[in-house]
C-alpha cells in the first residue's frame, strides 16, 4: 500500500511538472496581451489553482496575478481569496 501511495504522489508531481510547462506558455500569452477575455482568464485561473500547492505553480500564478492587478484588481483579488481558502493554512 504505501508503494501505491508513493507512486500514485510521484505521478501527480509529473502531472504538475507538465501543467507548469503548458500554463507558462499561457500566462505569457496574457501577459503579452494576447489573451484579454476576462471569462477565459479566469478558467485559466481556475485550473492553475488545482495545481498552486506545488511551488513552481503558485510562483506563476503569482506571477500571473501581479501582472493582471492594474487591469483586473476584483479578479485577482478574488482568486488570492480562492486561493487562501484551498491552500493556505
């Protein structure tokens, strides 16, 4: 069982090492200005949440949510609050 457990940790790590990769990409596209749409935007938002307890996600979601701010302070400020309420302890 807890050879189960260790791999099933270890799959979940690579999971987010590659949804890292994939939203990079698309954080700099927002960033960049290509994606304005604030709907989209915050799906991306939703779907990097599920993966902020790993470190290398929540720095680009912080990365995200600092460049947004000027533009969008209520949705940045509400998914800070999402965010606290899934993760932060």
């Amino acid at each position: 069982m807890d050879r189960e457990i260790m791999r099933m940790a270890e799959q979940i790590k690579a999971l987010s090492n590659v949804a890292v990769l994939q939203y990079t990409n698309i954080v700099n596209d927002i960033l960049d200005g290509n994606t304005t749409d604030v709907q989209e935007i915050a799906y991306i938002m939703d779907g990097m949440l599920d993966f902020c307890q790993f470190n290398e996600m929540l720095l680009l979601f912080k990365r995200l949510c600092r460049g947004l701010y000027l533009k969008h302070p209520e949705l940045v400020q509400d998914y800070i609050l999402y965010y606290r309420k899934m993760w932060d302890e």
